[in-house]
C-alpha cells in the first residue's frame, strides 16, 4: 500500500519516511504518527502537490 500512496519515500540513517500535508493525513487517518515539518516541502502523496506539514515516519506506522 506504501508505494501506491506515496511517490516521496526516503530510507536514511533516521529510518523510512515521508512527508505529508495536513488535509491526506486526515483523509488517511495519519494523526498521531506525525511529528512537524520545518521548511518547505511537498506531501509526498501521489497527485497532491501541497506544502507538507508533517513528517511521516514508517518505522512508527509499523509499530503503534
């Protein structure tokens, strides 16, 4: 389900995450595993092309 959702996705040395704006993390019901995003950014979803909000952390959605 990942990659069809996502187009942005990066594996570094802080785990596997996204960024998403305000408006998809209420349409897929993401709130609670976000933390702010500094700076300018887009959502990573496919076919938005909003300014982002939050950081979406995998490793966090793995394990609630």
């Amino acid at each position: 389900m990942i990659k069809t959702l996502f187009d942005d996705i990066t594996t570094d040395e802080y785990g596997t995450w996204t960024q998403i704006c305000e408006n998809c993390a209420e349409k897929y019901n993401l709130f609670g595993r976000l933390s702010n995003i500094p700076g300018d950014c887009v959502c990573g979803v496919i076919g938005c092309e909003n300014e982002a909000d939050y950081y979406l952390d995998f490793n966090v959605c793995a394990n609630p």
